[in-house]
C-alpha cells in the first residue's frame, strides 16, 4: 500500500515537472486581465459576469499552455536536445522521460488531449459568444503545433509565443465574456483593450527569449533557429532590453493618452527587476551562472506585471 502511494506521488510530481506546473501561472494571469476588463467594461451588450464562463477559459487557456509545452518536450526528446541542455529552473526540459518517469507517447498523448480540450472549449465560445473567437483559436492552435518544429526554427517563436499566450489570451477572454454572436466585429472590441494587451504579449516573447539563452549551443545542435541563435547572445540581450522599454513605455502612456486608469500604475512595480535582468543580460549574457539569477528576477517581472495589470484595470476608476 505504501509503495502504491509512493508510485502515486512520484508520478503526480514528475508530470507536474513535465508540464513545468509553475509556468502555468502565466496562462491564469493572462486571462485575469481579460476578466478584469470584462468585469468593468461589459461591453454593448451589457452581458452580466459569468464566472462559469470565466474558469472554462481558464482551463481551456491553461490546456494550451501544458499542451505546447509537452509538444516542445516530446520534440527535445526526439531530437536530443534535451540529452545536451543544461537544465535551470527555467530552461533545458524537465528531464522526466530522460530520467523514465515518463514516456514519449504518454507525453504525446495528453500533448494532443489537451489541444483538443483547449480546441473545444475555443469551439463552445465560438457559438456561445463571437466567431472571432475562432480566429483566435485558430491561430492558437496553429501555434502550438507548430511552434518546435516551424516557428522556432524560422525566428517567429518569440513572436507568435507573445501573441498566443499573450496578447490574444487577453483579447480572447473580454469577446469571449462580453460578446454575443450577432455583433459586428467592430463593436466587440474597445481601443483599451487592444492596447494594454500588447505588455503582456511582450513580456510573454521576452520571457521565452531570455530563457533562451542557456539552450542556444544545445538548440542549434538540434536544428533551431530561434532569435537568440540568429542575433547572438549580445545583440539579443539588446532586444530584450528595448521590449522591457517598450512594455513599461505603453504601460506609463496609456493613463496619459486617456485609455487606462492611473491605478493601472501598479504594474510598474516590478520594473526594477525587468532593468536588473536587461542589465545582466547585456552584461552577463555568456555567463550561465550570472544569467540563472537573471532568468528568475524576469519570470518575477512578467508575473507580477500582468497581476498587478490585472489588479489595475479592476480597480474602479474614482476609487
């Protein structure tokens, strides 16, 4: 009986580890800040909050997430990317089907499960809220089968990364909570929302592009071309600085151009890390000991920007 126990554990530990469970975090975020918005802003048709609405996108977003994360393990594995990486907390694999506490085919198997709960759910939002939806979906989907095998090797990992579980999970989730089928397309989505979207889909690229910098030799050995590998670990450390710009920049004039609350200042908090880890970044960019730090402060920074845009945007305006 014990040693039942002991299997269970192990196992529930080790899938926790292969679908990176802490990183899951960011996809709950994410569409906090959508349900933010569709909590203060009901849009046209004035739909009431509909919280069985709001955890299916969660769940169906947090599918996503463990769905391309698998697919990017079962891939590292396929080609033995994994067996050459130097693992992190944050980059190189979880190592579990290296150490046989999972197989390729299991990982596969609740790879594609969870695409196709994700897909469902993108489906029942389809008819039950706005066709857009499917668009979004759609380019989801594409995303998470593509993205090892095509976009990482093409430079647009980084890219479709931000808007798929960035961007469009924030825009996704306010049509999903506040539209109905027969609207036009332009009255599903105000400017506001658009805009404070594009922060998290940046500090969504950013935080694959860092990450990517401890895999670059063991990445390109398996046939990648990611950004990191194309620029070099310098000019890419530069890249990474100006998105923190570009993503504290939007943050700071949206208030002043009248399109978000000042409240929505708060995300600004964690802008010190995200200038500690461009630093080190540019500094340190070939230093795996100094980068690991480095790589901690920015899942810090992304995460508790988009919690604290998610707190921003709720908190009524005249309070």
């Amino acid at each position: 009986m014990m040693e039942k126990q002991v299997k269970k554990s192990v196992s529930l530990a080790a899938w926790m580890a292969q679908v990176r469970g802490p990183f899951l975090i960011l996809a709950v975020l994410l569409v906090a800040i959508g349900l933010a918005f569709a909590y203060q802003i009901p849009g046209p048709a004035e739909i009431e909050f509909n919280l069985w609405h709001a955890l299916l996108l969660v769940t169906g977003v947090v599918s996503a997430h463990i769905s391309v994360n698998l697919f990017n393990e079962y891939s590292d594995h396929k080609t033995r990317i994994d067996a050459h990486t130097k693992r992190t907390p944050f980059s190189g694999g979880s190592g579990m089907m290296q150490q046989g506490l999972t197989t390729p085919r299991q990982v596969l198997a609740v790879a594609v499960t969870t695409l196709l709960l994700a897909f469902s759910i993108g489906v029942y939002f389809t008819f039950a809220s706005h066709w857009f939806i499917m668009v979004l979906t759609l380019i989801g989907g594409v995303t998470i089968i593509s993205y090892t095998e095509g976009l990482a090797r093409i430079q647009l990992g980084e890219l479709f990364a931000g808007l798929a579980l960035g961007s469009l999970v924030v825009i996704g989730t306010y049509v999903a909570m506040t539209a109905t089928p027969g609207m036009p397309l332009s009255g599903i989505l105000p400017l506001k929302v658009i805009l404070v979207s594009i922060p998290p889909g940046i500090l969504t690229a950013l935080l694959l592009l860092i990450n990517e910098f401890p895999d670059m030799e063991a990445d390109r050995a398996g046939g990648r071309r990611h950004l990191v590998i194309v620029l070099g670990r310098k000019k890419a450390a530069y890249l990474y600085a100006f998105g923190m710009f570009l993503t504290f920049g939007t943050i700071l004039i949206l208030p002043l151009v009248g399109l978000a609350s000042a409240w929505i200042y708060l995300a600004l908090i964690p802008m010190p890390l995200g200038i500690r880890s461009s630093i080190t970044a540019i500094r340190h960019g070939d230093d795996m000991h100094k980068m690991v730090p480095a790589l901690g402060t920015n899942v810090i920074t992304v995460l508790g920007t988009d919690l604290l845009l998610a707190v921003g945007i709720i908190i009524p305006q005249g309070f």
